[in-house]
C-alpha cells in the first residue's frame, strides 16, 4: 500500500466513524438535519469569495487555464458555481479546456453524490442560482472550486431573495479552504464583505483555512501606488476581523487580463515581474487543497465529537438530577404517608373510635399512607417535577462545567439545542441509552482524534510512494488498530 492508498483508506475509516457513530446521534438530537458525512463524503472543495469585480472569475480563469466564468468590471453573475472535473466525451476538443456538462440547482441539491443537500433550507430563489459546471482541466482532477456572486453594499436579503451570509457560511464549513479577494480599488470596505470577515466566517470555519488575496494588483499604476493600497487593506482587515495581527496577504494578477501585454509593460509596472512567484505560490496553495482534506476531517471528527458529547454530557447530568431529584420526592411522600398512617392509627385509637385489632388498624394506616401517597406523587410530585425542570432551564449552564474556553466555547455551540432539546422532550431523557452514547462519542473525541493526529504527523515526514510500516497490509487488520475501529466493531 503506498501513502495514497492509505490516505484514502484513513479518510475511508473516517467517514465510516462518522457515519456510524456520530451522525445516528447527531440526528436523534436535533444536531444535524441531514447526516454529517453528507458534508465531507465528496472532493476537497476551494471556496472563493470577495467584493463584486474583485478578480474571482479572473483569477479561476486562470487557474482552469480558459475563460470559463464571465468576467467583467459590473457585476456579471449572480450564482453560486460549482466547478469540478469532467472527462470530455470522444476525442473532440480533449485537448481544449472548457465545459463539458453543466447542472441546474435543483440538481444539484438533490443528487447524493453532492454534499449540498443542506442547502435546501434557502428555498426556491437561491436553487435558481446556483449551478454545477464540469470543465475537463487538469487543474481539477483532485478538487473542487465554488465562484459567488460579488459582496455589494447596499443589497438585502430580499433583495437576493435567500440569506447570502448563511449559505456562505454552509459553503465556509464545507471548504477545505477559502480564498478572500479583494481589489485595489475596494480594498475591503464593502458592507457583506465586513459581515463575512467579521461574523460568518469566524463561526463557521478556521482562520488557517482563509487566505487574504489582494488582486488586479497591475491596475496599480506604480509600486508606490500598490504599497499604499497594501496598506490601506491591512487597516480594513484589522478593523473588520478585530485582529491586530493581520495574516499574510496574497499579491496576485492576470496576466491573461492585462490590457498591456507583460513584456511591454512601463517602467512603472517593472515590479510585477518580482512578484510572479506570489501567483505561483497561491496556484501552490490552492492544488494543496487535498492534503488540507484529511486534516480537516480530523478537525471535523474532533470538533463534533467535542460538540456532541458535550451535548450529550448535558442531558445525562440533567437526567442524573432529575432521577436524584424525583427519588427524593419519593422519599418525602413516603416519610409523609407513614406519618400520616400513623397519625390516623393513633387518632382512632386515642379516641375510642377504633378497637385495637392490629390487622385492622394495619389496614387503615397503610390505605392513608397509600392514598396520601398517591396524591403527593399525582399533585404536589407533579408541581415540584415541573418546577424542577423550569429551574434546570432557567440555570441551563450548571448543567457542564466550563473551566475553560474551550469548553466555554463548545457549550456555546449546543446550548441552544440543549434547551430545546429538554424542552421539548420535557426532560424524558433515557438515561442508560444517552450515557451509553456519551461514553462511546467521548471516546472517539478523546481517542480517536489523537491516533488520527498521530497519523497524520507520520504521514507529513513520508514521500509520495511511501507509507507507515504498520500500513503494509491492505485490510484493516494489517492496520494500526485505532479506538474508533473497535467502536465500529462493537456496533
């Protein structure tokens, strides 16, 4: 088995832990509505966003290597496109890159191969903008690009008639990574473009996978005039990313694009010549998108297994509580029964109503025992139990400790499901089956992620045609026993 083979066997064993262990839980919860290895079953993805004529189209154009995205200074196109590989069919134009099939939304977003299926959620409006474009250029064949319609000013949501912040945001999650344009004569004071940098993409992916391109950097008419423009977006960025510790910044054009071909450029523009090697570094960057994708499933099975244990460490303590809290209601109403039995015994007694006959005076305390008992777990039991539960939800974050920002953060994430999740259920959580579920998806989260890290680094130091020792056979057996592996052989 050589290192490809095997990393496709790990992303393999990866997806088959997240498809037997944490999407049943995340479905039965509420946590995802659609399985989650639907969102990372497919290629390595490429999303790229940026200000309305920042260059995206361009810029894909000349990745691809042919005009396939329509460009211009206005606005030219207001879809989503997914661009992936297609094979050309016979021998004509094999050898000319361009688009060889080209899908609707509605497609699109039902076609299980594709992971877009969430995207249902934005209705009618954005399926009519969204589309699938096949090209047969090398550039592809290991991943996937998303083109967005530009970041404007002024437009609303019904204006678009969809949520463009959400569905960027459902595309962040799913990219392995994210290329953020801009142009020297926007440099970064769009009104969607702020929103995107400052909310959506901070909650839906990771800063390592974002990276900052200034482009069109030859309509700067001098080095002068681009140094200015640089620094005129390293202020934008950090006022709208509230980071003071701006990450490097991408210089790039087309040459493709110029006006001026580059051998004839003036003096002025002579520094575009140094700057080649920024343009092939982010092409480099971007065909790194495959190696970026099983890292980044790692961080999926760690993140979601964090998110979903803490989830269902919460429900467990708060069934814990509930049990705790009913068997001492149980208590009370007995303690109460007995007294009141006894009471009414002694009473009959002490009063001559009764003759002492102890089966008899047996019989009576026992039926007032049994009917205060009764009416203590039917009445009072009922109101204590639904207004233990009002406490629970109002005092939602003693439910987890949260002694760290870690922890702060990933109840953050689930808090709200827990509430209603509770709520919902009106706290009938069966407690043997959730912390069954707790203890194997803590176990992954803790475990698993760890020996898949371990791999990964033995991984980083190996060449091409080369693989780990313990990787020498072809089945799992042959393999480095992870704990997930037992996980799947025990369901």
């Amino acid at each position: 088995m050589n290192r490809d083979s095997y990393i496709e066997s790990l992303r393999s064993e990866l997806l088959d832990l997240v498809e037997e262990h944490l999407s049943p839980v995340a479905l039965r919860y509420g946590y995802s509505e659609v399985p989650l290895e639907t969102n990372i079953k497919w290629r390595p993805l490429v999303l790229v966003l940026g200000n309305y004529s920042s260059g995206k189209s361009t810029l894909i154009n000349d990745f691809l290597g042919m005009k396939i995205q329509a460009t211009g200074q206005a606005p030219t196109d207001d879809s989503f496109t997914v661009i992936t590989y297609g094979e050309s069919e016979g021998d004509s134009g094999a050898d000319t890159v361009q688009v060889v099939e080209s899908r609707d939304g509605k497609f699109l977003l039902n076609d299980p191969e594709y992971p877009f299926e969430t995207l249902k959620r934005y209705g009618q409006r954005f399926a009519a903008h969204f589309r699938l474009k096949k090209v047969n250029s090398p550039f592809l064949e290991n991943l996937a690009i998303i083109d967005t319609p530009g970041m404007l000013d002024s437009i609303t949501e019904r204006d678009r008639g969809y949520d463009y912040q959400e569905v960027i945001g459902d595309l962040a999650q799913m990219a392995d990574l994210v290329l953020v344009l801009f142009d020297p004569h926007k440099a970064g004071t769009v009104r969607e473009t702020h929103t995107s940098l400052r909310d959506t993409l901070p909650a839906k992916t990771f800063e390592d996978r974002v990276l900052f391109v200034l482009n069109r950097i030859d309509e700067c008419a001098s080095l002068i005039d681009l140094l200015q423009v640089y620094g005129t977006l390293c202020w934008n960025l950090s006022q709208m990313t509230g980071r003071k510790d701006i990450p490097p910044i991408r210089l790039t054009y087309s040459p493709h694009a110029m006006s001026t071909p580059p051998g004839e450029l003036g003096q002025d523009l002579d520094y575009l010549h140094y700057l080649d090697n920024q343009r092939m570094e982010l092409k480099e960057a971007v065909l790194q998108a495959p190696r970026y994708r099983l890292d980044n499933l790692a961080t999926f099975v760690e993140t979601h297994g964090e998110r979903l244990s803490h989830l269902l460490e919460a429900l467990v303590s708060y069934r814990t509580r509930a049990n705790q809290h009913r068997l001492k209601q149980i208590f009370i109403a007995i303690l109460i029964g007995l007294i009141a039995g006894g009471a009414t015994v002694a009473g009959l007694v002490g009063g001559g109503l009764l003759a002492a006959e102890p089966y008899l005076l047996g019989a009576i305390g026992g039926g007032v025992s049994i009917m205060v008992l009764a009416f203590w777990m039917s009445s009072v039991g009922r109101w204590l139990r639904k207004r233990f539960h009002r406490e629970q939800l109002r005092q939602l974050d003693r439910l987890t400790p949260l002694r760290n920002q870690t922890r702060r953060d990933s109840w953050q994430s689930v808090r709200d499901l827990v509430y209603m999740t509770l709520k919902r259920t009106e706290g009938r959580i069966v407690l043997k089956k959730a912390r069954a579920e707790y203890q194997a998806v803590h176990r992954i989260y803790l475990e698993g992620a760890k020996d898949i890290r371990e791999a990964l680094n033995e991984l980083a130091a190996l060449g091409p045609n080369e693989a780990p020792d313990w990787a020498d056979g072809m089945g799992r057996a042959a393999r480095r026993e992870f704990p997930y592996s037992e996980l799947s052989r025990e369901a």
